[in-house]
C-alpha cells in the first residue's frame, strides 16, 4: 500500500515536471515571436536613410526611429507584469500577442512612405516588448527555487527573437516587397495567440493578488530588490537592447559596411548574448548571481574602453563587441535568478514589471546618446566610454549594495 502511494507521488512529480518544461517551452516560443515583431524597424533604419524613401534622414533621425519601439516595451512592462500577477500568462500572452497585431498591420499598410507614422506605429510596435514581463513569473511559478535561475534564463533567450528580425527583414522588405516582414510577422503573432490559449496553464496553487493595481506597484516600488534589480536589468539588458537595435547603424557608419553585412553581424552579437542567458541562470544558481554578475560588468567594462579605440573587426573589434554580448546575456540572466530566489512569488509579476521597464529604458537612451554623439563629434568614442564608466559603477554597486540585499534575503552572497 504505502509503495503504492509512492509511486503515484513520483508520477505527480514527474507529470507535472514535464508540464513545466511544456509551459517554459510555448512561453519562450512566445517570447521570441513578440521580441521578432518588436525589433522590426531596427534592422530598416540605415536602408530608410540609404534609399531617400522617407526623406533626407540624419543619424540622430535613424536613432530615434529604431529606439521608439522600446518605449512602450519599456514602460508598458509596468502594467503588464502587475496584471500578470493579477491574470496570469494564459490571459496575458495571447492578449499581448494579439494586441501587437495591430501596430505591424498598420505599418505595412499605412506608415512605410512617412517618418512620422513610423514613429507612431514603432510607439505602439513596443506592445511586443511587453511579453517579457508576462513570462518570467508565468514561468517562476511552474519551477522550484533551486531551478528556477535556469527556467528563466531559458526564457529570457527568447529575446533572440531580435535575431530572426535582423537575419529577415531586410532580405523580406528586399525580396518579397516592403509589406512582406510585417506580414510574415503579424501571421506568426496570430498563430501564436491561438496556441498559447489552446496550450498554457497557470501553474497549480499560483498565489493572485486581491488589491489594487496601484497599491500594489507602489508596495513593490519600495522593496530594495527592486530598485537595485533595475539598475542591474538597465546597464545589462539595456546594453543589449541598445546594441542590438543601433549595432547596424554603428558598423554602417563606422566600419563602412552594407547594411545586409552589418544586420547579420548584429544577428551574430545577439546569438551570442541569447545563448549566455541561460548560462547566466544556470551560474547564478550554482555559485551565487553576484558572482556571476559581477564578473559580467567587468567584462563589459574593459570590452566597452577597448571598442571606444574603435579598432578594426578583423584586429580586435570583433572580439570586444561579441565579449560583450557574452557578458550582457549573462548578466540578464543572473538578473532575474537574483529577483526570482529573493522575491516572494506573489510580487514577482510587479517586479519584472518594472526592471523589466528599467532594461528597456537602458536600451532606449544609448542609441539617442551615439547618434547625438556622432553628429556633434563624428565619433562613437564618448558613447563607448560612458558605457565603461557606467558598467564599472555597476560592478561597484554590485559587491556592495546588492551583495548585502542578497544576504539578507536569504541568497548565499558572493
């Protein structure tokens, strides 16, 4: 009798093991097609300016228009995190998905000849970035403290998403006609609305917050994880969001390459940080996220000084730019595995929200700061340097402050 019992135990593990790894799968599937749709116009930002179809466009100009997606992805994190607390990701990954349909619908049919229609549909195009903040405590609640560095991780490399926008777009816009990315992409989104609402569950026992939206974002606004999570979230995926959206301009104008040459070497920079990710998670819950952290802004800041020399790719360019896609996907990994041992599983919604709305915003201003930069000094050199600086105040930060908020939660400091 008592084997009996134990078995059926083993078989609820196991059954509800495999369900995990199910939902990590569709919510990460999920991830990758809202982060494609959401990284549309930066791979067809140098060829607007090339082809003259908008008009005479400065750098600054091109700057503004692949970094204005990350707005609503930014700060529309802040909401959506906190709804998903409320609603849970299989109301909210279809709902998002779905909504982010209509953005690319009204790009391909009514803003690709206007500048400033692309701006408004890119405003609203940013609806795709708001998926991370669905996923990661969809995804923290299906897993066990011990694994969920990892779980999470897996999922943040959904963000290589950004990757299938730069390998496509423009071979699409190219070969197919300039509607066809946004359609191929709109069709995908549906098509991923329909499964995550076939296929997701919330987990069994998932904790639903009962007050009020506000209260709730401020309550969370004042626990120290996340304030320091946000600074951690905007040097690290705010870098990443940064390069991947004006990388294609940068080696354009600085290296002197094609634009299909410089989106498939962005492409490269995005594997790169996508694969760490999870090696991030995967560290954090090993030897410690400060670790893993700290030794992620240290690399970026010697990277960032050694590519402020703007020295040849074929002679060390290369090299800094993909150590720091390796260090910036292992720092957003070890982000969250820090946020997800420390936080209590019920605010964890609240507070991706808004590290989440951190991490974006990281990316939104640094491409703004090199096209200003750029115009005023024909260099990239201020740019790269302040994010050196910014990157070691970070691993300061780092080692102490949230070293000891790390302690004193519970996670074994570095």
């Amino acid at each position: 009798m008592a084997g009996s019992i134990d078995t059926t135990s083993e078989d609820r593990q196991t059954t509800s093991s495999g369900t995990a790894w199910l939902m990590l799968a569709v919510a990460t599937l999920g991830f990758v097609v809202n982060f494609w749709a959401w990284a549309l116009l930066s791979p067809l930002g140098p060829l607007f300016r090339d082809t003259g179809v908008l008009g005479e466009l400065s750098e600054s100009d091109v700057s503004l228009l692949v970094a204005v997606p990350v707005v609503v992805g930014s700060l529309g994190r802040i909401v959506v995190g906190a709804l998903t607390d409320r609603f849970g990701g299989r109301v909210m990954f279809p709902l998002v998905s779905l909504a982010t349909v209509v953005p690319i619908l009204f790009v391909a049919f009514f803003a690709l000849d206007s500048y400033a229609l692309l701006l408004v549909g890119g405003f609203f195009l940013g609806i795709g970035g708001t998926a991370f903040a669905v996923g990661v405590p969809f995804v923290n609640a299906w897993f066990p403290p011990e694994k969920r560095g990892l779980a999470v991780g897996i999922f943040g490399a959904g963000m290589g998403g950004t990757a299938i926008s730069a390998l496509t777009t423009v071979k699409l816009y190219d070969g197919l006609g300039e509607r066809a990315p946004f359609l191929i992409t709109a069709a995908a989104l549906a098509a991923y609305g329909v499964l995550a609402w076939l296929v997701l569950r919330d987990a069994p026992g998932r904790s639903v917050p009962t007050t009020p939206l506000g209260q709730r974002l401020l309550s969370t606004a004042r626990l120290p994880i996340t304030w320091q999570a946000c600074v951690l979230y905007a040097v690290a995926f705010g870098g990443y969001v940064a390069f991947s959206v004006y990388l294609p301009a940068y080696l354009k104008t600085a290296h002197g390459l094609t634009a299909a040459d410089a989106s498939n070497r962005m492409a490269g920079f995005v594997v790169v940080a996508v694969v760490m990710r999870p090696v991030g998670g995967w560290l954090a819950d090993r030897i410690g996220a400060i670790s893993v952290l700290g030794t992620g802004f240290a690399v970026v800041t010697v990277c960032a000084a050694i590519a402020a020399g703007t020295p040849p790719l074929h002679a060390g360019g290369t090299v800094a730019f993909l150590a720091m896609a390796a260090a910036l996907g292992m720092g957003s990994g070890a982000t969250f595995a820090l946020v997800a041992q420390v936080t209590e599983p019920s605010r964890v919604g609240g507070v991706t929200g808004l590290v989440g709305a951190a991490g974006g915003l990281g990316g939104f201003v640094p491409p703004l700061i090199m096209g200003y930069v750029y115009g005023h000094t024909d260099s990239y050199a201020i740019g790269l340097w302040l994010l050196a600086i910014t990157a070691a105040a970070t691993l300061v930060l780092t080692y102490t402050v949230v070293n000891r908020t790390a302690g004193a939660r519970g996670t074994e400091p570095a």
